[in-house]
C-alpha cells in the first residue's frame, strides 16, 4: 500500500487537515484496521 504525497500550494488550516487525514484511513481501510487491533473508537 502507498500514499501519494502531494504539494498543495494553498495552506491547510487544522480542520481541514484532520479531516483529509480521516477521508485517506476510511478509503484505505487504516481506520479499520484500528478498530480491529484496538477496539471500537468513539464515533
């Protein structure tokens, strides 16, 4: 598995970082992965 990293000329408030950061583990299957190892997050 790899992740493209990419320059975006534009800033990236938090927000909207934590929120790319989520999209990327739900479509990669990371999130699920932690809820299998770790027991369900919060949600």
């Amino acid at each position: 598995m790899g992740m493209k990293i990419q320059n975006y000329k534009t800033s990236v408030n938090p927000f909207l970082g934590n929120s790319l950061v989520n999209h990327h583990f739900n479509k990669t299957g990371i999130s699920q992965l932690i809820d299998k190892e770790l027991d369900n997050r919060v949600k």
